[in-house]
C-alpha cells in the first residue's frame, strides 16, 4: 500500500476531524440531542441521528486507522463530508426555515458562511485522500 506522506497528513487530518466530531457530540449529548430536534428534518429522523451520527464518525476514525479498510474510510469520508458540506450549503443559501445548529465545538462558533467553507475544505481534502490512495 502507498504510504505517500500526503497520504498520511490528509489521514491524520480527517482521524482528527472525526474523533472532535464525535466525541463533542457525545460530550454535549443533551445539547447535540437538543439541536437535532430543531433541525429541518422531522424530529423522528433526529432520534435517529443523535446516535448514528457519533457512531458513524466513529467507525470513520477506525476506518482510516486500518490501512486495509483506509480507502474506504477515505471514500466515506468524503461522501460524509459531502453531505454535511450540502446541509450547510442549504442554510447559507436559505434553502430552509430555520437555521439551527447541530454542531458541536469549534464548528458551532464559525458561523455558517464559514463553517461552509470549513466544509468545502475538508470535502475537497478528502477528495485528495481518496484520489491520492487510488492512484
């Protein structure tokens, strides 16, 4: 396996990007459960998420520590962060009603113009990762 050192740095990055996520969700789980009820989605749907989310992130950072499953962890990531980077896209273009953040930690304190920002940055760096293990 090609241990490019791009490849390490984009790993560590997104190791580190899941493990805060998760774990400032799990920290502040009344909170987090809290904004997830709020959300623009039904309320039954945040149920949901208020685990699976956590969980997920976790299952990433496992992911991306094994190098066998590491490319996987690499595509998830980037669908993952694709994801959160539309959500957040949603609210800074006003797609939505309400504009509620489920984030936890630094995240919370961006602002959403930045925060999609933030966004763009680490789906595109996880784009790298996967573009750089795949070549």
């Amino acid at each position: 396996m090609n241990l490019h050192p791009f490849i390490i740095i984009v790993t560590g990055m997104l190791i580190l990007l899941w493990a805060y996520a998760a774990f400032s969700k799990l920290f502040n789980l009344a909170q987090f459960q809290h904004a997830l009820m709020i959300q623009v989605f039904p309320r039954w749907v945040g149920k949901i998420l208020v685990y699976v989310l956590p969980l997920s992130e976790l299952i990433l950072v496992g992911l991306l520590l094994i190098p066998q499953t590491r490319l996987i962890g690499m595509y998830s990531s980037f669908f993952m962060m694709g994801a959160f980077t539309l959500y957040v896209g949603g609210v800074v273009f006003k797609i939505y009603d309400q504009y509620p953040c489920a984030c936890g930690g630094l995240f919370a304190r961006l602002g959403w113009s930045n925060h999609f920002k933030v966004n763009i940055v680490l789906t595109l760096i996880a784009l790298a990762g996967v573009i750089l293990m795949e070549i």
